[in-house]
C-alpha cells in the first residue's frame, strides 16, 4: 500500500508541472531556459508520464519491467538537469532568480527530485521482481 501512494504521489508532482502552460506560472520562461525538455508539449509529455505512473501504481508489484522503464526516464531527467547545471547553471540560475522565483526553484531542484525517485522505482523494481520470483 505505501508504494502504491508514493508512485502516485510521483505521478500527481509530475502533473504539477502543467502549472507551467496556465497564465499563473511563467511558462514561457521555463521553455526558453531548455525548450528540448520543457516546452510546452514536453510539459504535456512530462504530465503522460505522470499518468501513467498513477495508472501502474495499484499493480506496481506486478510490473517490474515498467518501473526500471520509469527508473531509467526519471535517470535521463536528473543527468539532464546535473548537465544544464554543469554548463549553464551558474550564471543562468542567478538570472532566473532575478526574473521569476519559481522558475528558478524549478530549476534548482528538479534534478534531485528526479534523481531521487528513480531510485524509488529502481528499488520498487528490485522488489517487485523479488515477489514475483516468491
């Protein structure tokens, strides 16, 4: 039961990001920053991904193979952000802070969150093939 709300919890965090395409959040500002992975349709893409982690959470004992998937994109996401950081993070991050302060919380973090949750479904992976062998 507790996996099962953590994968959700993951999945409705990824569905926050959609703030970014309403008039509230500066969405624009978030694409330009890196339009390959949060333009808007990567924004909507991102959103996919949270649905269908909330879809596989009340069986994710019996789908091992798609939490390593969700492990593995969760991955690309955290060594994206480790190398926007590396080339452009210093000055970039500053300027953002200075223009709009929840863009650049964003992107301060988004890289740890993501990096830490494809652990949690790496480790969720282990175990649910550990269950399947009995």
């Amino acid at each position: 039961m507790r996996e099962r709300n953590v994968i959700i919890f993951i999945g409705l965090m990824n569905l926050s990001l959609l703030g970014f395409l309403t008039p509230l959040l500066n969405g624009e500002l978030l694409a330009a920053t890196d339009p390959l992975f949060f333009s808007w349709s990567g924004v909507l893409l991102i959103a996919l991904w949270g649905l269908a982690y909330i879809a596989v959470a009340p069986i994710w004992d019996k789908a091992p193979w798609l939490l390593l998937v969700f492990a593995v994109e969760k991955l690309v996401f955290d060594l994206r952000w480790v190398h926007w950081l590396t080339n452009y993070g210093e000055q970039s991050l500053a300027a953002l802070y200075q223009q709009d302060v929840m863009v650049a919380l964003f992107y301060s973090g988004y890289g740890i969150w993501d990096g830490a949750c494809a652990l949690v479904f790496f480790w969720y992976f282990l175990r649910a093939r550990k269950l399947q062998k009995g």
